[in-house]
C-alpha cells in the first residue's frame, strides 16, 4: 500500500517536471516562461492541465 502511494507521488512529480519543461521549451517563442521549483512542480504534477493553466496565467499577471 505505501509503495503504491510512493509511485503515484513520484509519477505526478515527473510529470510535472515533463510538463512544465515542455511549456517552457515551446514557450521561448511567446515570452513564456514558469520556473521550475517544488511548488510548481507539485501544482502542476498533481493538478495536470488546469494547473499549468493557472501557473500560466499567475505568471502574466
């Protein structure tokens, strides 16, 4: 049970650091850039898509 927990967390982790690569690597041409720490790499690895959204709107404000 805890080790099923612990992949869930680390797969949301990847994939939070794929995507907010991704958004920064495509990004560059717009001006859009979202650092890559641990509050966003959590907001974004458990909250996916509309958690990028907001980052990226947070961060044009």
């Amino acid at each position: 049970m805890m080790i099923k927990n612990i992949k869930w967390v680390v797969k949301n982790i990847l994939i939070g650091v794929v995507l907010l690569y991704v958004t920064n690597l495509l990004g560059i041409d717009f001006n859009i850039s979202i650092p890559i720490n641990i509050i966003t790499i959590l907001v974004v690895g458990f909250l996916r898509i509309p958690g990028l959204t907001v980052l990226l709107i947070i961060s044009k404000l």
